[in-house]
C-alpha cells in the first residue's frame, strides 16, 4: 500500500514564503510523476504543478515565477516552495504521485503493479 505523507503549510502573510513536502511510502518499485493540486470550497482540485522522472517540471500559470516544484528520488519526496504567496493561494493543498509498486510475496507471484495516490491535505492560508 503507498502512503503520501504532507508537511509543511500554515498561515503567512502577503508576499510571504511557504514549503510544502510529500514523502512517498511503501513498496514503490519507481515514481513515475509527482505533484501538487489544491482546492478551495469554491474551485474544484486544479494542478499547481508537477514534475516527472526526469525531473521535468510543469506549472499553472497562476503559480509560474513563483512556485517551484522538486523530487528527491532517493527518498522519495516532492517538494513545493512558495514564494510571494497571495491570498488567492489559500487552499487545501494535496500531493499526488502515480507509478509502480511491487507486488507478490514469492519470485512466483511478484509483478509490477501501477499506483495512483493522493495525500491527506495541509491547509495553506494566505492573509492581506
């Protein structure tokens, strides 16, 4: 079973700066993509940003210049630095990753088997 454990988040002032991490658990064969999404009560999950196994990144344009997004493979960890956070960035922010798990107990039955998990949230407040 893979587990998405967030840390990081709170409150900040305009202008401020936040980080976000995600550590992958479990028995993770490779992370094929990671990222963060986040929601409001008004707006559906969106995509703030992802990055892929070859550590190419992507953006929403809100974020852009201000948000970068990185991955630690060896430990499986995804990171979000926030910088000049706006009040518009105030949401429930979610982890993602989506890649293989190892499956099976015996040389038999082991095989490769695709994952796709969410983390619990971690408020992120922006105040005026």
């Amino acid at each position: 079973q893979v587990q998405l454990v967030e840390s990081g988040g709170g409150l900040v002032q305009a202008g401020g700066s936040l980080a976000l991490s995600c550590a992958v658990s479990g028995s993770v064969f490779n992370i094929d993509v990671m990222g963060w999404y986040r929601q409001t009560p008004d707006v559906q999950r969106e995509l703030v940003a992802t990055i892929n196994e070859g550590d190419s990144a992507s953006y929403a344009d809100s974020v852009k210049g201000r948000f970068t997004i990185s991955r630690d493979s060896a430990t499986k960890t995804v990171y979000l630095q926030m910088n000049n956070l706006r009040p518009g960035d105030t949401a429930v922010y979610y982890c993602h990753a989506a890649g293989s798990v190892l499956a099976g107990t015996t040389p038999l039955t082991m095989r490769l088997e695709d994952f796709d998990s969410w983390g619990q949230g971690t408020q992120v407040t922006v105040s005026s």
